[in-house]
C-alpha cells in the first residue's frame, strides 16, 4: 500500500461537535498540541470555557476505525484581526495525530468549524500561528486564509 493510499484509509469517516463526554479526548489532543498543561488541567479549562456566555466549541475527528484523530476548537471573540465586524469566529487550536495528516482531515475539521460560525450569524473567521511556523503558515494560505496581520504581543505583571 502506498503512503497515499493509506492516508486516503485514515480519511475522517465522521467529524462531529464534541460533547462532554468526548472531554477527554478533546483534552488529550490538546496535550500533544501544547507541552506543560496536564490532561486534568485541559479537562477543567475545557468545562470553563464552554460555560462562557460567548460560544466556544469543538469539533472532533475520527477515522472509519472510530479512533479520534483530530481536533479543531474555536470561539466567538469580540474582535479579530481583519474581521469587518468586531465579533467573529476564531479557531483556536487544530491538531491532527501525524499518521492522519495530509489526508484532509485538518480541512474536514475546519468546514466543520466555518459551518457553525455561519449559523452563528458570523461572516469572518480568524486563526493564528507564529511566524517561523511555516508549515501551518502554508496550511493556512491552502484552506482560503489571507494573512492580515504579523504581530508580536508583550506582556508584563502588574504587581
């Protein structure tokens, strides 16, 4: 089998809205995506964030196996870098396990996602990266994004 067709094999058989029982999962993909928080930190935060007024959502991949393989989490932010308006849809972290990549799951998670932000009545939908990543960078530009905006954020304490 060639590599291709075993990505084809590993394309997404469902993506659908995580629930509170696919926390868990949700959280895990999380960890692999950012180093220094616990699955248990994940799983709090993720139970914060959907109590917010403001919507925050998730959407989960899973192969023909039913085994999760991707997520994409975004929310509603009052402002977003190019927006025409001041709310818009913003993804907020997009992971794929690295034997389903480039088998368009990471696209099938983000129609999931441009789909819900339409039926929230928003008409932008922002996301990020830094700089030097290149490869989402390039992902990014192949899914329709237009980079707006390059920015560095700096931040103090106030004591």
């Amino acid at each position: 089998m060639t590599e291709t067709d075993q990505q084809r094999r590993l394309h997404p058989l469902a993506v659908r809205a995580a629930a509170e029982p696919d926390y868990p999962i949700w959280a895990r993909m999380l960890t692999c995506l950012h180093s220094g928080q616990s699955e248990a930190d994940f799983l709090r935060e993720l139970r914060d964030l959907v109590a917010l007024n403001e919507p925050y959502v998730g959407f989960l991949a899973f192969d023909a196996s039913g085994v999760p393989v991707g997520l994409i989490d975004a929310r509603v932010r009052n402002y977003a870098e190019g927006s025409p308006d001041l709310r818009a849809a913003y993804v907020e972290d997009l992971w794929v396990e690295p034997k389903a990549r480039h088998s368009g799951v990471a696209r099938a998670l983000l129609a999931a996602v441009e789909e819900w932000a339409r039926a929230e009545g928003l008409r932008w939908l922002g996301s990020d990266t830094s700089p030097d990543n290149e490869a989402s960078r390039g992902w990014h530009a192949a899914a329709g994004f237009d980079e707006v905006e390059q920015l560095v954020v700096f931040g103090k304490p106030l004591n």
